[in-house]
C-alpha cells in the first residue's frame, strides 16, 4: 500500500515541478526542459527528478546548474502546493533514455535503408 502512496506523490511533484519550472523561473538559463519521471524514495526524504533538455551540451549544462541553484525555492513552492510532513530533497538527473531511444531508431533506418539497397 506504501508503495501506491509513493507512486501517487512521485507523479504530483512532477506535475507541480513542470508548472512551477514553466510559470515561477525566471532564470534565462533555464532552456526548453521537459520532466520525464520522478523517482521518489519509499519514505520520502529523496525525489530524484529526470530531465530532458534541448539544446547543446553546454545548454544542457547551464540548466541543470540554474535548477540545482534553485532547488530551494522550488522545494518550498512544492511544500505550499502538496501537503507532506517533508517536503522531499530534489535531485536533478538527465533522462538519456530519449537520446538513446533516438540513436537506436536512426541505426534501425539506416540497417533498413543497407538492407533495401542490397535486395534490388
């Protein structure tokens, strides 16, 4: 039953984090940054939240360090939001689960392109 409760605060702090990240931050460094999951620990003292960002490596970068710099404000903002004994640590991570989901489906297009070139 724990782990329900745990499920259900992981997905509200992602959808409370990715307005919050939209409407509240003004940092210019902040790039195009979408939330992809939040793993929550089973009491709760942890939130690990996973990233995707646009942009160059450097882009990337600079919006991990504007996220991770306002980590307090975004943690007090979610105590106002959801109401929890504590709110949870949050830590940043990026998803590369995209990038290599990407990577994967251009290698199967170009096998499919090889493979249709020599069957003619």
């Amino acid at each position: 039953m724990a782990r329900i409760r745990v499920g259900r605060v992981g997905e509200q702090i992602k959808k409370e984090l990715s307005q919050l990240i939209q409407n509240e931050l003004k940092d210019p460094r902040i790039g195009f940054i979408t939330i992809t999951g939040v793993d929550v620990t089973n009491d709760l003292s942890q939130a690990k939240v996973f990233l995707s960002v646009m942009g160059s490596e450097e882009e990337k970068e600079a919006s991990l360090k504007a996220l991770v710099r306002s980590s307090g404000f975004l943690r007090a903002e979610l105590g106002k939001r959801i109401r929890l004994r504590k709110v949870p640590e949050l830590l940043f991570k990026f998803d590369t689960s995209i990038d290599y989901g990407s990577r994967i489906e251009s290698i199967l297009q170009q096998l499919g392109e090889e493979n249709g070139k020599h069957e003619q």
